[in-house]
C-alpha cells in the first residue's frame, strides 16, 4: 500500500488509451476504505503529492497540498474517491502572484470514474481540476490558480458524463472538450472567467447536434452571459410577439424546445388562438388570430433530452401549436 497510495515523484502521467475500459474498473481494485485527514502534504517541488491507483471508497479530507510540480492528487483508475474540504498550491499565494504566469502542474487530476470533489480551493497550479474520467461530479471549488489571461484553466473537462455545480471561476475558465452529456450549472464566474466548447478534432463549420449538455443558472461578473436555455417575456398590443434569444443563447439558429404562455390584459372576452408561427436565427414568433393587447412569456433551450428528436422548425410545411405544454407538430 505504501508504495501506491504514496509521494508522486515522477516528471510525467502516461494515460492509457482505455483506462475507462469496464475491466480496469471492476476487476482491477487492490485498496478499499482509506482515509486521509488533517495531513500536509509538501512536495518540496519534488514531484506530486497524494497518488491513488486501483482503489475504492477512498477518502481525502481537510488537506493541505503545497509546492507540487505535477499534481497535486492524481487518481487513476478505480472509483469513488471523494476528496474534500482541501487546498491545493504549487506557491503560497493569496491571489495576484507576480509569478502567476510560470505557474504550473494540476491541482487535482481524475483520471477515474464515479469520484466526488466538494468544498476546494486551488490557489496555484496551471490547471485546476482535469476530469478524465466519467460520473464526477465537482461542488463548491473555487479556482484562483492561473488567470485565463496567463493560459490557465480551472476546470478542465476530457470525458462525458461529469457535472459541475457551483463553482467560482476566479478569473479562468471551464474547458470542455467535445462536449457531451456535461452539466454545469449554478456557476459563479469573475475576470476572464467563462465556459469553453472546444473540439479536439478539427471542424468545419457550426456543431450539428446539442447532445444532453445543459448550461444553466450561472452568474458572471463584467461579461456577458451566455446559456444553452433562454427565457424571455414580450409585451404589445397587436397579432405579433418576437422574442430574439441571439443575445442569450450559446449556439447560433439553434433551438430544440420552445414553450410559451400567453396571457391577455384589458378584460378581453374569450380566448384568442396563438401559436408559434416560426423559429430561426434564435428568434421565436408567436401570433394570435386577432390583435390583443398581450403578455408571452417564452422559455427554450437548445439541448437534446434522452430518447428525443433534433427538432426542425419550417415555417412553409408545418404548423407549430402548444397545447397542455407540450409542442406539437401539425402536417
């Protein structure tokens, strides 16, 4: 055990190609139910500090790593590994280093499935968490550990299915490569922070399918904040109500749902028809039969749900309705 669960003094992490293959996760598990609590971990700029292999039900709490030139924490392999309440620093900083720039290493490095990483700081590293791995969720980490502006990154996602709740984005990004199946949400972001969909292949042109990747429910300070869900509200009197998501959404002419509520003012008698006449360019058009001096209030999103069609709004070959709050397509 101590020669694995021990002081990483390496130059390098080799990733297999198929680390993530069922087999290293199930069959390949050698330590279960392991705490460490309350320990410093100085790596004296010697290598790393806490490496977890081929373990289980692992426990990394109340921590303090510090002047690590690889990671800070890497696992590979095995599964549920929660580290919680730590710090982690290449250099004792509280911010605004003047060697913020040379920066280096990664604070946290998953290169496993099924772990948790809840109530962290990274204060100095070039990278503050990679996700390698599938089914991790990260909660309450707030990454200060090299702005975006010295090409540092926060939380850097290379694998499906991880989510991200929570987390203060101080002055660097999330970077999620070929994005898919990855929630983010209720983010705080400050400075250069932001969320990045890169592609690690070379594209031609705009993505062609959202699949199930949700960003939502953030907050951003000096920038302007983009969201693959929009909701908006548009108030006239007259037959015509245009809501422009442009400004709102992440993907341009893209969206998959739309749902609308139409509320009438002025004590009109009845109840006019609407529908949704036309949506493109992230602008929605709803109508009524005859003018009324109206309120809609239009939500959408531009993500696809499991078992769910890309939907194609056309104008000239179909009619869009809402009815029960449900679209529905009329030949």
């Amino acid at each position: 055990m101590v020669t694995k669960l021990s002081k990483l003094e390496r130059t390098a992490t080799v990733h297999q190609d198929n680390l993530f293959d069922s087999k290293y996760q199930s069959d390949g598990i050698y330590y279960e139910d392991i705490t460490f609590q309350d320990i410093l971990f100085d790596s004296n700029y010697r290598g790393g500090g806490l490496f977890v292999i081929d373990s289980a039900r692992i426990r990394v709490n109340n921590c303090f790593f510090i002047h690590f030139t690889t990671d800070g924490i890497l696992v590979e392999r095995g599964h549920e590994t929660f580290i919680s309440s730590c710090f982690l620093g290449q250099h004792s900083t509280v911010g605004a280093d003047k060697g913020e720039k040379d920066f280096s290493g990664t604070g946290i490095d998953l290169a496993s499935n099924d772990n948790a990483i809840t109530d962290v700081v990274i204060f100095s590293a070039a990278t503050g968490v990679i996700l390698r791995g599938q089914a991790n969720i990260v909660t309450g980490v707030h990454s200060y550990n090299k702005a975006t502006y010295f090409g540092g990154i926060g939380i850097l996602v290379k694998a499906a299915q991880n989510r991200i709740a929570n987390c203060y984005l101080d002055f660097n990004a999330i970077v999620i490569e070929d994005p898919a199946q990855v929630h983010v949400t209720n983010g705080y972001f400050l400075g250069d922070g932001n969320i990045v969909l890169k592609s690690i292949k070379e594209l031609d042109g705009q993505f062609t399918t959202i699949d199930q990747v949700v960003i939502d429910q953030n907050n951003v300070n000096g920038m302007s904040l983009r969201s693959t869900v929009g909701e908006l509200t548009v108030a006239g009197n007259g037959t015509q109500w245009v809501a422009d998501f442009s400004s709102v959404l992440m993907f341009p002419n893209r969206i998959n749902h739309v749902r609308y509520s139409f509320y009438t003012q002025g004590g009109l008698v009845g109840f006019p028809a609407s529908a949704v006449t036309n949506v493109s360019n992230n602008v929605v058009i709803v109508e009524s039969e005859k003018a009324v001096n109206g309120v809609v209030s239009i939500v959408v999103d531009q993500h696809n749900m499991i078992m769910d069609r890309t939907v194609f709004f056309t104008l000239y070959s179909q009619e869009w309705i809402v009815g029960a709050g449900i679209l529905m397509g009329v030949n």
